[in-house]
C-alpha cells in the first residue's frame, strides 16, 4: 500500500474541509500546528466518524428499523425522527447539514480506497438526513405566501422527496396543472451558514502561515459571496432562467423551467423531473456512460465560454439521467460568472499547454495571474510538469479513460505535500476566478471516475472552445449542431 493510499482517510477527511471551501487542504503533518489550534489529520477523522455516528447514525438505525416495522409503527417512528420544529432544525444543520453536509457531498463520490467507515460515514451526511416534517416545512410556505400548501397548490405532497444542505424538495401540482418540485429552505440554515463563515477568516489566514503563497483574503471574500448566494432562492431562481433560456429544447441538456408565482427568497418551485439516480446509472453499459459523461462535459465546460458562468456544485444529487445521454440539471445557487478578462486567462493557459505549448510563456502567464509569484525559485520545467496533470486528459488527440486511478491521483496532486511538488504547492496562490473553477478537479472528475468516462476529450474540448475552429467530433456533436441550426443559432458545441 503506497502513502497516499495509507494516508488517504485523514488526509481526504480534513482537505475536503477545505475543498468544501473551495480551497487547498494539506496532508497529516502539515495540518497539525499546535500554536494554530490546528488538529491533526488522524484526529479529525476520528470526529468525523464520531460525528457522523451522533448526528447521521441514529436516523441509520431508524430507517434499518422501519424495514422490519408494522405500517402502524412505522407511523410512530416516521413522527420520531422527523424536525417538527425550527428549533430541532437548527439542532440538526448544527450537526449534519451546512459545511458538514457538503462534506458529505464530496467526499462520497471522492472515496476511491476510503475506508469503509469513513466512506459510510460522510456519505450518510448526504443521504441520511432526517427530513422537516411535514407540518413545518406547510409552515415555512404558509410564511412565505400567506397560504397553507394545500390552498397555494392543487395537490400537495406533504413528504419530501429529497433532503439537502439548505433545503428539502416536495412534489406539488399547481392550479395551471404543472408537475413541480418545490424546494424549501430550512428555518435557520442562514444562521448555521453565518457560523461556517466564521470559520473561514481564521481557516485560511493559518493556512496561509505554512503556505506563504496563499493569499487568504480574496478566497474569503470569494467563499462569502459564493455561498450567501446559495441562500438567495430569488439569485437562484434568475440563475436557472438563465441557462434554461439557453438550453431550452438542447437535445441532451435539460434545465427546469422555473414558476416564478410560486417563488420566495426561501422557496423555489421548478418543473417535476423524473428519471434515474446516479448509483442506478453506474450500473449501466458503458456506452450509456460515456454519452452521459459527454454531456456532463459539454455542460460543465461549455457554460464557461457560451454563458461565461460555471454551474459551481457539480455532485451527482445534482443531475437526473436518462437514457440516450440526457441529464436534468439541478441546483443553481451556486453559479460563478465570469469577465471577459477572466475566460480570456483560460483561453490564454489552454493555448500554451495544450494547443502551441510554452513553458516559458505558460510560467508567465501563471504569474500575471497571481497564481505564482514571479520570483519563486523553480524551474519553468517544474511550473510546467506540476499544472499539465490539469490539463493531461485533453493533452493528447486520442480516447482517454478518466477512470478511479486517475481521480486518485488528481486528489494526490492536491494534498500529498510530500510529493514532488510539494515546495511548489506551498508557493501557489488561488485566485477568485479559479476558486470554483477548482472543484471540476474534485467534483466532476470524481463523478467520471464512477462512470469510467471515456472519449476524446481533446476532440470535444475543440467543439467547446471558441477560439478553436473545430466542426463536431462525436454523433452528439452532430446533434446539437444541427439543433443549434435549426433555431438560428452558431453551431457550437453545447
């Protein structure tokens, strides 16, 4: 068993702490720094453990016990481990949803070679959340329109049927008689997200003692305004308009038309889609696979350059699928937007690594970017070696596989400090235009990693980037151009 691997629970246990941040965790000895208050990577696990069992096992235990009750008891246990008030809410976020439940989010599609009781653990922080009841989560509507659900709706669904880190989702039939899906924001999620925001200030200013590079202060301010908007159902609601608009009848890419008459700062109410979870579609062939891979691609990339916006929480909770390569996109309170200075600096890095290769011109670039400084002591060779893993599955004009061992060394490269790069990484800087842009590295090709994405990436990325002349290059290609066609729109790649 190789270090990483040795290392991967407490090392993955405390850098996504940070990569829920959406920034760089380090590795059990860097972590620990006792005039810092700092714990160590191996005692963080085991609060995590600890707090997944407190906070995640008891519902566990219920829904095990509920398999094997009367209808009767079941009744008795459902009332049991709902929230029936605001205040058992905010006792749970405390425990379970907030930064801990993004945890959980990541860290379960990121669990190549955990742990068993590590991987449980986090994962259950994702799945294993005790809902609102339904009489509260009637009272949080009625709060915000003035109306119970059954009189705002013409049918309701008092069960919930999903559960996430700020809200949970009912199913409800307007009086227009459209199918919807209204999310709901849980009372008291703004106060526990207050609190992980407290934390961020003196999380990343220690970070920044043992990693002289990191300038902590834009990625606070970045952390602040990314997730304050997650609360902001009426951001999130114009965000989703936006690339509804866009995508609206895409062949592949389906983004929920939003019912604005039933919206509220803590109420979204979108199209009710159907289909299939992401642990039924890793079951699939892998030809199914790959178009599903292929259109989470052309999304997640293309958005940046036809929409200069980056949908920034790319986890499989997000996505609904369906047969032939089609994904339903969810979630956009977290949506970064781009200038033009700022995709004009990704077009920039793409063309000295990838098209006409530069180390020189690519270390240059690097540091006008603030992300080096200009007088750090390595080599352009080294500069170069180090960011090429980002760039290594559009590198080559061939099929390539972005299967487990490559999403595992992708977390290596992040936090193993022991590696050879580690003295470059402590002299590297994160700034806010690729604060989320970073967590593709941790989100999405970790959800490739399960499917065993596998295609010409390099083929596809030319039919994304604008600044490359290139005609379709799959059966998929071809479709979307000839839709984009026929509504009078550039064929371009998504």
């Amino acid at each position: 068993m190789n270090f990483f691997t040795k290392k991967k629970a407490a090392v993955l246990c405390a850098a996504v702490t940070a990569a829920v941040l959406f920034a760089r965790g380090r590795n059990k000895k860097d972590l620990y720094t006792p005039n810092l208050g700092f714990l160590s990577a191996l005692q963080r696990d085991s609060q995590m453990v600890k707090l997944g069992a407190k906070a995640a096992g008891r519902y566990g235990v219920y829904r095990a016990k509920k398999k094997f009750s009367s209808e009767k008891r079941q009744l008795v246990l459902d009332e049991k481990f709902q929230m029936q008030t605001a205040a058992d809410v905010t006792k749970e976020l405390g425990h379970m949803k907030g930064a801990m439940m993004k945890i959980g989010q990541v860290a379960s599609y990121l669990d190549t070679g955990l742990p068993d009781h590590v991987r449980t653990t986090l994962a259950s922080l994702q799945s294993d959340s005790p809902p609102m009841s339904g009489a509260l989560a009637a009272q949080q509507i009625e709060k915000s329109f003035g109306q119970t659900p059954d009189k705002l709706f013409h049918t309701w669904d008092e069960t919930p049927i999903a559960a996430a880190s700020i809200g949970q989702v009912h199913k409800a039939v307007t009086h227009e008689g459209d199918a919807v899906a209204v999310k709901i924001q849980y009372p008291g999620i703004k106060e526990v997200i207050a609190s992980d925001l407290t934390k961020a200030d003196w999380l990343f200013k220690a970070i920044s003692v043992m990693f002289p590079g990191l300038d902590p202060d834009p990625i606070v301010v970045e952390i602040r305004s990314r997730l304050s908007e997650e609360l902001d159902y009426v951001l999130e609601a114009k965000n989703q308009d936006d690339f509804h608009s866009y995508f609206d009848g895409h062949p592949y890419i389906n983004v929920p038309k939003v019912h604005h008459n039933y919206c509220t700062q803590t109420v979204l109410t979108s199209d009710l889609v159907v289909g299939y979870t992401f642990d039924e579609v890793c079951q699939w062939s892998q030809d199914e696979r790959n178009l599903l891979s292929e259109t989470l691609y052309r999304f997640s990339f293309g958005s940046i350059y036809q929409l200069a916006s980056f949908n920034g929480d790319p986890h499989p909770g997000n996505y609904i699928f369906h047969k032939g390569g089609k994904v339903t996109f969810l979630d956009f309170g977290l949506v970064k937007k781009f200038n033009a200075s700022e995709t004009q600096l990704f077009e920039d890095l793409i063309q000295k690594m990838v098209l006409h290769p530069d180390k020189k011109v690519f270390r240059k670039l690097v540091e006008d970017a603030s992300i080096l400084a200009p007088d750090a002591p390595f080599s352009d060779e080294l500069v170069e070696e180090y960011f090429r893993f980002y760039y290594e599955y559009v590198l080559q004009d061939a099929v390539t596989v972005i299967d487990e061992t490559y999403a595992e060394r992708g977390v290596a490269h992040l936090f193993d400090m022991k590696g050879p790069y580690g003295e470059l990484m402590k002299n590297l800087n994160v700034p806010p235009a690729l604060v989320v842009v970073q967590r593709i590295t941790l989100g999405l090709m970790g959800i490739f990693a399960k499917l065993n994405a596998t295609a010409n990436w390099q083929q596809i990325s030319r039919e994304l980037w604008p600044f490359v002349e290139n005609g379709p290059s799959t059966p998929m290609g071809e479709k979307i151009a000839a839709w984009r066609t026929s509504i009078g729109q550039e064929p371009v790649g998504v």
